[in-house]
C-alpha cells in the first residue's frame, strides 16, 4: 500500500520504519541528533511548506510531514472492514 504524506508524497507503507510525533521527537536528545544527521546527509525530507506534525522514518529517507501522527499511523492501517461489508476509516 502507498502511504500519503502531504503534498503529492508517497511513500509505500512497506518502507516506513517509525512514525513519531514532531513536537516529541524535537525535544529527545538522541531522536535530535539523529534528525540533524538526516539533514547532514541531505536523506531529511520536509513534505510541503507548512509546519511539520510528524516524522516518518525510511531506511533511506526521513520525512517531515504537516500530517499528524495519529492519522498517518491510521492510513498507514488501511481501511478497516465492518459488518455488513462496508469500510470504515
């Protein structure tokens, strides 16, 4: 399945690592040293022009995207099936 990150980003769901929280991850020591990596090693992508909500990790990229979290790991989900055959997001 493709996962949509904003702005005409997709990634499939296969490749992603972790989704986490922005705000979160800014404030750790070790997730922020290892966004500021990302960034040295030009893989630290920013989805769109707005203010990020979420980082989504790949194994060759890091994504900042103005999707929140919780709603990318419920895309990331996919649909839910429910009684009577129908689908429920």
């Amino acid at each position: 399945m493709v996962l949509h990150l904003g702005h005409q980003v997709s990634i499939l769901t296969e490749e992603v690592v972790a989704i986490l929280n922005f705000s979160t991850a800014v404030l750790g020591g070790p997730t922020r040293e290892f966004l500021d990596y990302s960034r040295s090693c030009d893989a630290l992508v920013r989805v769109g022009p707005g203010p990020a909500r979420s980082v989504v990790v790949t194994p060759s990229k890091v994504f900042l995207s103005p999707v929140s979290c919780p709603t990318l790991a419920d895309r990331a989900a996919g649909p839910r099936v429910v009684a009577g055959g129908g689908r429920a997001r």
